[in-house]
C-alpha cells in the first residue's frame, strides 16, 4: 500500500500534535486535498515532505486546516442574552472573580468582546478571560489586538468607542486595560488537560469539525470544568440534544447549565 490519508494523518499527528481521526473525515480530507492542490503538490506524501522541509508551509497547513474565522460580536442576539441575562446570572451566583474560559477562541474576537461585555458591569479587577486555540499563529494575532473594520462590523459603536484606539482608516487597536484582562494560551481540546472551577466556557464554532465521539468527550470535559451552576454557551449552529445525559440544562438557547 502507498502513502495514503491514513498515513499522513499519523504524520500529521506525530509533528503538530493534532488529530485528524477526531475531525469529521469527508469535511477535512476535502479541504485538505484542495489546499495540498492549490499549493501544487501531487499528494499526501509530496505535500508531508513539503511540510518537513518548510516551516511556513506547516504554518499555513494548521492554520488552513483549523478554520479560524471569527468576528467581534459574532451572532450579535447571543451577546445580547449574554449581556442583559447571562452576566446577571454570573454574578448573581458567583459574585465577583468571574472566571471564563473562551475555547477555541481564534484570533481573539471572542474573548474581547467576552471582556468588554463585562467590564459594562464591573470592575476590570473582577473578571478574568481565559483564551485558548491549538494554533499558535491566531493566537500571537490576538495578543496584537489590531483588528480592521470587517472584524468589527457586528461589535455596537458603544464597544468601538469606549475599547478601541483608531490606528488608520481601516485599523483599531483594543485598549490595554481589556487586553489585560486576557490570558492567551495554546490549548488543544483534543489532547491537553482542561482548566477547573471556571464559572462559564463559551465554546463556538468548533466541535462542529469534530466527530461526534470526539464531541461528546468535549462536552463532558467542560462538565468537569464547570462550577455547579456554571454555564456553557455554544455556537449558533450547535445544539446539544439530550443535555440531562451528560449533566447540564438548557438555561436559553445556546446556554446551558451545569447541574
Ligand atoms: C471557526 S473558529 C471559531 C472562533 C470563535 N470561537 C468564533 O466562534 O468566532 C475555530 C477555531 O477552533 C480552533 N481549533 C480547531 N481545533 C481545535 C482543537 N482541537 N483545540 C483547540 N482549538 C481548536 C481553530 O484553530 C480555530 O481558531
């Protein structure tokens, strides 16, 4: 048998750590193919090669490979509940020191807009924002915190003009008391150990690449992060079906309580 997708995968897993087996296979071998011919390589094992000898193209292929469009405020109806009744929520039941964990969090958009929110109803000081992605590449654009317009169109202008400088035209640039509210750390949810006692995970528009088993294992984890009473808060296309199985329940849609 020849170098084929199931070798490169192991390949693959042996030099970034991350695993295909866990992603929906039609969906990533797709991509896949397409990006190793639009960078014209002939196949799996040309393109690996390719990898081995070129570090900017292994940082293309992960960065490809792991889908990280994001904007400030994505699905702005879901900020709003999060605004006007998950943060009351939180600091009903948990006070102050709000810790929350924005997994998966690409180049930022999430965990800034997961900060400015916040600092509406408290102090800096009282919350803290945990920011994690496998890719290192988004999250060294995040620790930048220079955005352009596209990223900001959804983001309402109170936001824009309380946490934002004006670089240029098209650039901002988050203000650093919100960037220090904001820990970036490289974190595969496949692979690594999860964080504990965090009071709400918002976990967008990720497990929807993985396989259902890989999911499922996900949800637990972030279970077992949870305080009792604390909250997950899922993407606009996500749904959990039966979430009494696996120890939450649906608070309002796209959140749901850890019982
Ligand atoms: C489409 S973005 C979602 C960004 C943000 N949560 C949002 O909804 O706007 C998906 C992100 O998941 C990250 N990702 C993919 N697999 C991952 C894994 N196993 N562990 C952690 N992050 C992963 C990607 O690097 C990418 O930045």
């Amino acid at each position: 048998m020849g170098y084929d997708y199931e070798e490169f995968k192991k390949d693959v897993y042996r030099i970034t750590n991350i695993n295909l087996d866990l992603y929906k296979e039609r969906q990533m071998k797709r991509r896949i193919e397409s990006l190793i011919a639009r960078k014209g390589f002939s196949g799996f094992e040309d393109f690996f090669k390719g990898m081995r000898q070129d570090e900017e193209l292994l940082h293309t292929f992960v960065t490809y490979l792991t889908i990280n469009v994001s904007q400030f405020y994505r699905n702005p109806a879901q900020w709003e509940n999060f605004d006007k009744e998950v943060v009351p929520y939180l600091m009903k039941n948990f006070g102050k020191n709000l810790t929350i964990w924005s997994a998966a969090c690409s180049t930022g958009d999430e965990p800034y807009t997961i900060a400015m929110i916040l600092a509406e109803h408290m102090p800096f000081a009282d919350f803290n924002v945990i920011a994690t992605d496998i890719d290192e590449e988004v999250l060294k654009f995040a620790k930048e915190g220079i955005y352009s317009d596209k990223s900001l169109v959804d983001l309402p202008k109170v936001y824009l003009d309380k946490y934002f400088t004006k670089l240029d035209e098209h650039q901002y640039k988050v203000s650093d008391d919100i960037k220090k509210r904001i820990n970036f750390k490289k974190h595969n949810l496949l692979e690594d150990a999860y964080f504990s006692n965090v009071d709400t995970i918002v976990c967008r528009n990720v497990v929807i690449y993985f396989t259902d088993e890989a999911k499922d294992k996900v949800y637990a984890q972030f279970r077992d992060s949870l305080k009792k009473d604390g909250l997950l808060f899922i993407g606009s296309t996500e749904q959990i079906l039966k979430p009494r199985d696996i120890g939450f329940e649906l608070l309002k849609t796209f959140f749901y309580k850890k019982i």
